[in-house]
C-alpha cells in the first residue's frame, strides 16, 4: 500500500502541473483576445483620428474608474468581469494596470507618428506581443537567458508577427527585419504592464526612421 502510494505522487504531481498549465493557458488566451482588440485602432483612426483618440481616452478613463470601484467591492457590470477573468492570479489583489497601458500606449503612438508607423507600432503591440505570451505559455522551450520569464518560441512569435505586418504595410523586407528585430527585442525587456508603452513607442520610432527615407 506504500509503495502504491509512492508510486502514484510522481502521477499526481504531473496531473496537477499539467492542470495548472492549462489554467495558465486559457488565462492568457483570453487576456490575448482583449488585447489583440487594440488592432482596430488603426482602422478607425484612419477613418477619424480625433474621434479615435477620445474614443481610446474615454475607454481607459472608464476602466480606471471601474478598476477603481472594483477594488474598493463595488463592482462596474461586465468590466468588472472581465477585469478578474482576464488578469493573472498575482495581480488581482492589486489594481490591473494592463488595459490602462495598452490605452495609453496606443495613444501616444497615434500622437507621435504618421499613421503608417503608428499602425505599425500598434500591430506590433497587438500581434507581436500578443502571440508571443500566447506561444511561449503554450510552449515551454528553452528560456532566453538572463531573461528568466522569455522563452525563445515566444520572442520567435514576435518577430514573425510583427515582419508579417510591417511587410504588408511597407512591402520593404529589410524595413520589415529591422522593424520585427527591433519589437522582439523591446518585447524581451522584462517590464512588466509597461510594455504596453515601451513596445509601441519603440516600434513606431524605428518605423517611422525606416519610413522617412
């Protein structure tokens, strides 16, 4: 009966990081899905930029007011929600700062660049850093060094999201290179929600060189 027992802990431990795993995975599946929404703000503002950026400010400023209320047990409908479900376990206690940088970094790259290179760094965040949280939950390779939380699948699904989108913005291939090499590795710095910011304001500087000549 012992040894039955000891036999079956290494089983159960198995069991139970695959289920964690999982956990993980459809967390970040469907953090990704909210944060791939951000894509769209390319298309409207090159319909409306001013109506775009207010549409953006009022959404953030909405959220921060519903995060707020959430923290202090009065829950906003649906935002409040999706806040919880959405968010990794070690940052529900605290306030969920990731919609408010995704916000905001869309907003300074419609601010500071041509739409072109704004749509570029925006892509960037959406797609670039999209997928690689997605495959580097999914797949878990071998780990960039120094950079404990990167894994080599994920960065490789970075760059390959973002060449795909800056080569069918600009139709330059070497634009493209530079402009993936340089989100890859923006996306690989370990800043936690302000990625959001220092992703597309990165990408959008490098593209909006490459696009000036």
């Amino acid at each position: 009966m012992q040894q039955s027992r000891e036999l079956s802990r290494p089983v159960t431990r198995v069991q139970g990081e695959f289920t964690s795993a999982v956990a993980r995975f459809q967390v970040e599946v469907i953090r990704k899905s909210l944060h791939l929404l951000i894509a769209l703000v390319p298309v409207l503002a090159s319909v409306d930029l001013p109506a775009t950026l207010s549409i953006l400010a009022a959404g953030t400023l909405f959220y921060a007011f519903a995060e707020a209320a959430r923290r202090q047990g009065n829950r906003i409908l649906v935002v409040s929600d999706l806040t919880v479900i959405a968010s990794r376990e070690k940052d529900r206690k605290g306030f969920v700062l990731g919609p408010v940088t995704l916000g905001l970094g869309a907003m300074l790259s419609l601010l500071l660049y041509p739409l072109p290179a704004a749509s570029i760094a925006i892509f960037a965040l959406a797609f670039g850093d999209g997928f690689a949280s997605l495959v580097g939950t999914l797949v878990r390779g071998p780990k960039i060094p120094l950079l404990k939380t990167k894994t080599v699948a994920g960065s490789l699904a970075c760059f390959v999201a973002v060449f795909l989108v800056t080569l069918r913005i600009t139709m330059k291939p070497l634009d493209a290179l530079v402009v993936a090499a340089a989100a890859t590795a923006l996306e690989a710095v370990p800043a936690g929600n302000f990625d959001n910011i220092i992703i597309p304001f990165g990408t959008g500087l490098v593209a909006a060189q490459l696009l000036a000549h």
